[in-house]
C-alpha cells in the first residue's frame, strides 16, 4: 500500500476516528491494484472543556480504574480536582451519558452502565486483488454442509429465522388445508410463472421497494438461490466474467464455480456498499457480463448502498449494457421506519434483475422466492422449472393482502 501525504488547509470532506488526524480517502485503480490514498489534514479541530473532561473519564473507564457499576466522583469533586466548574463536569457527564458510557441513578450520582463496553470499530474498506479469478470454494462448501446438523455449532454462514419468531401453527395449518381442498391441483405442475395469486401479493409488496410491476412482470422461483442461478445463466456463458462486491455471501460463489464464471472482486464500504469510482474502472479494463450486488444489508458486512448510489450504478452499467443482477432478500428485515428501496426502481431499459424470497421472514423450508427478469424474461423461463406454491398464497391473502405493513409483522410472527 503506498501513503501519499499532502498538506491541506480545509475541512472539505474529512474523516476519522481521532479529532488531531482527519482523513479524506479515495481509491486510485492502477492495474490491478488499489492505492489508498489518504490526505492528512494538519488542522486540529478545537475540542471543547466538557469534552476533554469527558475523554479523561473515559479513559478511566477503558483502563480499568472504574469497573461496571462503580459510582464516578460526584459533580463537585471533579470539579474542584480538575479545577473546571461543575456546569462543566456536569455536560461531561451527560455527554457520557449519552454516548452509553455512563447513567444517572436518581439521588446517588453517575455510575458505569453495566451494558457498557468497548465500540467496535467498523471494518476496513476491503482490498480484492482486481482481476479476473477463478472461484474456487467448493471444498470449503462441503466442509460446512458437513457439519451443517452438528447441534453444538453455531451456524453464523446460514442467514435464517428463529423458528420460534414464526407463525409456525399458522403455517402448518394453512399448508394442511391448502393440501385438503386441492387434492390434485397441489400435487400437479403449475403454470411457467408460477401461481397467478401469489404473483398479485408479490407485485402489491414490491410497492415498499420503489418498484410498480404487474404480475405478468414476476415468475415465482426455487428460493432466490435459484432465481440468482437463473440469471447468470441467461446472461453468461462458461469463462465469463462476473463483477461481484467483496466480501459476498458465499453461496454465490459456489454458483459462479458451478457455472464455470470468473469473478472480479469490487471493494465495498462497510455502510455504503460497493465502492463504483472502482467498479468503473474494472469496467473499462475487462470485459463484463453482469454485475451482482446485495445493496441492501449485505452479507456478511450489512452495508446498505444510500438511494443517489443505486441510482448511479443503475445509470453505470446501463451506459455500457451490463445488466445488475439485484439479491434484496434482506431488504424486508429492516429496522427503520421505511423499508430501503431497491436498485430495481430506478430501471428504465429492464437491465436490472430483481431476486428476492420469503426464506428469511417467512419459513426457509418452503423454497420460495421471485424474480422480476426484465428484459430478460424469454430467456429465463426457458430454463426455469415449475413449482407449486398456492398454499403460500393463502397465507398472505388472509387480511394482509393490502398492507404491506402488517405482512412484515404476520411474517415475522
């Protein structure tokens, strides 16, 4: 890695963890390699009297000289050792207080929380080898899938729900009717698309992603491990060359190896996702046949691409034709108030294709997921196989149909 050190005289932009050493990054891509480049700006930002009381203390804390649930000097006694007034000492401690260091218990002063402890600092901006690779990881699959039923393992690859976060009864009894009342029908193939009403309660919930498409628009998948497979097939051929963010889900990798592709591995922010002044680049020195992203919680860092850079890698790789394969199965598992929407809602030539499925809300045993193919419709049903889910139909259909809302609610029990 090599440090170019340049002085500045402004703020513009700056990042960092320590107020005495701010940094503005940017990556310059060179071959295949990526060069950080970061401006070390000479300014000190003036800290305030509270907040250097407030690191002193903290550093107590961190060093061990008060433990969890320790009483700190009262406000008048580090006013006088420190020589501050007590207003102060007092905005310290808040500021503590605030920042999940300290709390305040009525009539006795300030104490270490118990929940306290240190913050992790984020990763680091992943550095791939940009090139064209061969993937290789099957081995390291079939060490996992091994001990896949070991009990006294947690299993932190797979991405699945509590059972016991589900409406499993629910599910269970509305499998068994659906089974009941459709002797015949339940066991049979259905239609190239997939049941018709299910795809109606799939295109109203798409609504929450930004996206407006008709059921015509949507064919019903084998998982979205599927739907993802469907994609690459209809776009690739064997030795081709496939952009993926890094780090990535593993299981797409194992896809990629069983389709014969090359990866080439785009650095992501650990907030922001992929990183596309590089993915440009790579762009313009290999040759790419698809582009593959998780914008929203990525796996395994939980980054979430902001909207403008959706937008701009929608516009990115529309200028050069390269279709964005879009994973959104861990867009419905949000904790803010609105649900994140998808890069497929800034598409306008039908280059995007839109993956997602029920196996992380709903019930991973039932396989079912969607696929918006856009232009790449004929193509995909061509190599898609028929499968039956009515019954997942009916349990949507029950008095959620037109809330997104409350489906996010039912289907996380």
């Amino acid at each position: 890695m090599t440090f170019i050190t340049i002085t500045v005289t402004m703020f513009y932009n700056c990042v960092g963890l320590f107020y005495n050493k701010l940094y503005l990054e940017k990556y310059c891509y060179l071959g295949s390699i990526i060069k950080k480049v970061m401006i070390s700006n000479n300014q000190t930002k003036k800290i305030t009297l509270y907040e250097k009381v407030a690191e002193n203390v903290s550093r107590l804390i961190d060093e061990g000289t008060f433990r969890v649930g320790d009483r700190i000097p009262s406000l008048r006694k580090l006013s006088s050792q420190l020589k501050v007034s007590i207003t102060t000492v007092l905005e310290a401690y808040r500021h503590l207080e605030d920042k999940g260091i300290l709390e305040a218990r009525q009539q006795s002063g300030y104490y270490v929380r118990a929940q306290y402890s240190k913050i992790i600092s984020q990763p680091e901006i992943s550095e791939p080898e940009i090139s064209p690779t061969k993937v290789s990881i099957s081995e390291i699959i079939r060490m996992i899938m091994r001990e896949s039923n070991n009990p006294n393992i947690i299993h932190l690859g797979y991405i699945q729900p509590d059972p016991d976060l589900l409406p499993i009864h629910k599910l269970n009894l509305t499998l068994s009717n659906v089974v009941r009342r459709n002797k015949r029908s339940s066991i049979l193939y259905d239609c190239l698309q997939g049941y018709k009403p299910l795809r109606i309660q799939i295109s109203r919930r798409l609504l929450s992603t930004g996206c407006t498409v008709t059921p015509n628009e949507i064919i019903i998948t084998s998982g979205c491990e599927e739907a993802i497979m469907l994609s690459l097939l209809s776009i690739c051929s064997p030795g081709d060359t496939v952009a993926v963010e890094s780090p990535v889900y593993f299981h797409l990798l194992l896809l990629l190896e069983i389709l014969g592709l090359k990866v080439v591995e785009i650095p992501s922010h650990p907030r922001d996702g992929i990183i596309l002044e590089v993915l440009r680049m790579v762009i313009e020195d290999y040759t790419i046949k698809a582009c593959f992203t998780t914008p929203n919680f990525n796996i395994p860092l939980g980054s979430c691409i902001p909207d403008e850079n959706k937008k701009i890698l929608v516009n990115l790789l529309s200028e050069y034709k390269i279709p964005l394969i879009e994973d959104d199965e861990n867009g419905d598992i949000h904790f803010s108030f609105e649900r994140p929407i998808a890069t497929k809602s800034f598409d306008k030539k039908g280059l995007v294709i839109y993956c997602s499925s029920f196996s992380n809300t709903l019930a991973p045993g039932y396989r079912v997921g969607w696929i918006l193919p856009g232009r790449f419709k004929a193509d995909i049903e061509l190599s898609k196989n028929d499968i039956n889910v009515s019954c997942i139909y009916k349990i949507f259909s029950g008095g959620n149909k037109n809330n997104p809302a409350k489906w996010r609610i039912f289907s996380l029990g």
